[in-house]
DNA sequence: AGCGCACTACGTACGGTGTACGGAACTAGG
DNA sequence: CCTAGTTCCGTACACCGTACGTAGTGCGCT
C-alpha cells in the first residue's frame, strides 16, 4: 500500500494536480521556469533540487512532490524550451521551411546554452517536442517520400544542428567552471596544436592547417552543412 | 611559488613525470584503463575519483598526481578509447574506407557506451584523435575536394555516428540507475505515445506510426544516413 | 456536518561527490 | 650530502540527490 512497487513512470502520465489536500503551491510550468531561469544564468551544472526550490522560495524538498527525479527536472526543461519554438503556416517549399526550423533550433539553443547537452531522444516525446514535430511534418508534406524517411531527415537535421551548436558552445560552458577564460583555454589548445602538427608526424593535417589559418567562417559551415542534409533526401537525385 | 597561478593547461603538454622524487606508481594510460574499467563495467556515473583510485589501489588523492581535474581523466579516457581505432592502409577507394571508419567507431561505442557522451570537440585534439584524423584525412586523398571541406566531411560523419549511437543506447545507460527494467521504461512511453497519438492532435504522426508499426531496422537506418552523408560530399553532383 | 485521508510542505539525515590542504616519505641535482 | 621538488594519502569541507517522518490542509464521502 504505501511503499509504491517500482513502477516505470513518464512525467507527462502523472496528473498535475488531484482532487484532495491543499493546492499546490506552483505548476510544474512555475518549476521549468525556475530551472531554466538557474540555467540561463550560471548554467546547468547549477541547477541543482536545493537550488531551483532557493529560485522558487520553498523548501528543498517540497520539489519531489512535483517532480519524482532530478532526471524529470530536466525533461521539464528540455519541453519548456521547446515551447519556445515558433510555429507557422507551411509555405509549400518543404526546403525553405526547413532550413527556417533548423535555424529557429540553433537560435533556441544559444538563448539556452544548456539545451545540446540535456537533448535526448529520452525526452523527444514531450508535449511540446510532439509539436514540433508534427509542424516537421506538415512542413514536409510537399516531400514525396514516406514518413519513414521523414522522420529519418528530422531526427538527421536536429542531430546535425545540435552537434554543430554542442561544438560552438564547449568551450564557453567548459570554461564556466575554470579558473581561466576561453580565450586562454582556447590559445593553450591552439599553442598544443601547432606543436604537435610542427612535429611532422601528421602531414595531411599540417596542409590543411597551411591551407587556410585564418578564423573559419562557421555560419557558412553551418549552412552548407543544412544544404548537404538536406540534398541527401532531395527526390529523384 | 607555491600557489601556482591559474593557468590554461593542455593535460598532453603536462610531462608525464619529472625528475625528482620517488618514481611514480602508475602510468596515464594504467589509470585510463582503470577508469575506462570501471565505466564500462559499472557506467559512467560509477567513474568517481574514489572508484577509479579503488580499481587501481591506491589512495583517492593520489590521482591527482596524474590529473588536475577529473574532467582530464574523462580526456584521458576518451583517448584511450580512441587507441582501440584500427587504422589501416587507404584502399584508394574513399567512399568504401569511410564507411569502414563508421563502422568501427560505431562498434567502438557499442564496446564503450559512455563514448557517445564523453564526446566532445574539446577532446577532438588528443594524441589518438590526431593519429585517427590523420588516418581519415589519408583515406580521403582521392576525394578531390579541399582540405577544409575534407574536415566538414569527417567532422559531419563523426558527429552522424555518434548521435546515432548515443540514440540506440539512451534508454539503455538511463535505465542503468532507475528502479526498473529497460523493457519497462520503453513500454511505458509506447504507451504514453500511443494514448497521444490516439487523442486526434497530432494527424501526420499517428499516419507515421500507421505506415509502419513493425519494428524498425536500425541497422539498415544507420546504413542509409551514411550513404546520404557522404553523398552530400560526392564531387560534379 | 464532520470525519478521514490523501495530499502538500519541509526539516533532518545519510551516503555519496570533487577537491583544497598539509604532512610524511622519498630521490635526483647541485 | 643536503635540500628542493616530488609522490602518496588521510582528513576535512561544501555540496549533491533523495529517503524518511512529521505537521498541517482541505476535498470527498458518509
């Protein structure tokens, strides 16, 4: 009766509220947004139960009545971002419709630094995250291919961009929790690199070093990256 | 003196021992193994600085002898991983070598299922990511295209791989620490999808699951994103 | 109407984490 | 030889997730 067998539980199941007791103090919107809130602002390995609850005004404790596990903390979270995410009327050009999305996801994620680590497939099933997935797919009803392969080029284009941002931003989350800034991270690699590719021992990364040192353009890697995905499921190639 | 100030440090460049004082016990690759040991035996959550000194039998802040910060034990583990890559001659034909690259990094990860989140650029630069990109860079001498393009290709397929195999063994390494079988856990979010699905909002996903409710072949989904990749990279298309 | 109970709130406590600090043992360089 | 720079590691601290128990609250049922 009241030890509870250990069964499976998806937070989105659990009712947000019941009948009986007193009411709630905060909805669990209240708590996604105090989390995203430590988040946003001294990133994710700040978000701990004891401190979102100090972001709340209540005690530590009283979040495990809204939340099982600090694992739902963050599928909280992912949804709440995803609510951010801007919905429209497909245009027709299931291309440019896409392209839009993958560029809407990679703004998301440097508004929410945070975003690329916790993403998971775990938490692709979130209310918010069948939303946009299902404006995916409208967008991509002008595609004569199955759903199958739509879902495939979704799960690919999220996948791609979200590596891509995860790479933008290491560093910077990486260097929160250091002693030293970016910049000196980054000039300590760098001074590492040219050593090492000085000793001679990997000549083609040498020439493709000599080939181009000045800084990458990485908004134009980015977007041939998108046009490449996005060629792979062009019909009849 | 003493106090050393905080500098940037590159955990290669650091000599791996010094002349004075009693020799060291351990080798960095003895304390990789251990903790590449431990994770792949008991997970990455069970890779603590006490488990590790465990496993090798010493006391907990001896390590820190040979790693500053734990975060440069997960970079001596990821290298370590990366020393199983076999490399081998080009064959000359670059499409065939670079699925034989994913595949092995796929089988790697498989062997080694903390991999896929231990993966970060910031790691990219270890003695064995510099071998196993050098390697990648002479498997594409044929590609007629330029060295930057070359690192967009295998940074792209690296990062292809890695999402897919960080989705196959999500549920896996989550339900590692959870009160209740992976079946379970996988059960109940059918479930939950299901009662969504069936609630009439979402009219392209329920059509996607009506199309093909059998179960997918991943294996032949993992086939099909690398013929796109690297078709994205074929030169006159 | 009023009782009971399911619920909220939360203080305390436990076993874990990363790691700063300081002292003892040891060995190569000047 | 001596001393300075190491290695080794026990102790200690702040913080983490969360199990458990208690007190108070208000809905639903009789």
């Amino acid at each position: 009766m009241a030890g509870r067998a250990a069964e499976p539980e998806v937070i989105w199941t659990r009712p947000e509220r019941t009948g009986r007791g007193p009411k709630p103090a905060y909805t669990r919107a209240d708590i996604a947004a105090a989390a995203v809130r430590v988040a946003d602002a001294e990133g994710l390995d700040a978000v701990s139960m004891r401190r979102v609850a100090a972001e709340l005004g209540c005690g530590t404790m009283s979040l495990y009545n809204y939340v099982p596990r600090k694992e739902d903390l963050y599928e909280l979270m992912v949804d709440a971002a995803g609510a951010e995410h801007e919905l429209w009327e497909p245009s027709g050009d299931w291309r440019a419709d896409m392209l839009r999305v993958a560029h809407q996801t990679r703004d998301l994620m440097h508004r929410h630094p945070w975003l690329p680590r916790l993403m998971s497939p775990v938490y692709g099933f979130s209310p918010h995250a069948l939303r946009f997935l299902e404006h995916c797919l409208a967008c991509l009803d002008p595609l004569p291919v199955s759903y199958g392969t739509k879902m495939e080029l979704i799960a690919m284009l999220n996948g791609v961009v979200t590596t891509y941002v995860a790479n933008e931003l290491a560093t910077a989350e990486r260097t929160r929790s250091l002693p030293w800034s970016e910049e000196q991270e980054h000039a300590a690699r760098a001074a590492y690199l040219r050593e090492r590719i000085g000793s001679g021992e990997y000549p083609r990364m040498a020439a493709a070093f000599a080939e181009n040192s000045g800084p990458i353009d990485l908004e134009a890697v980015f977007e041939r990256a998108l046009h490449r995905v996005l060629d792979g499921f062009e019909p009849r190639a």
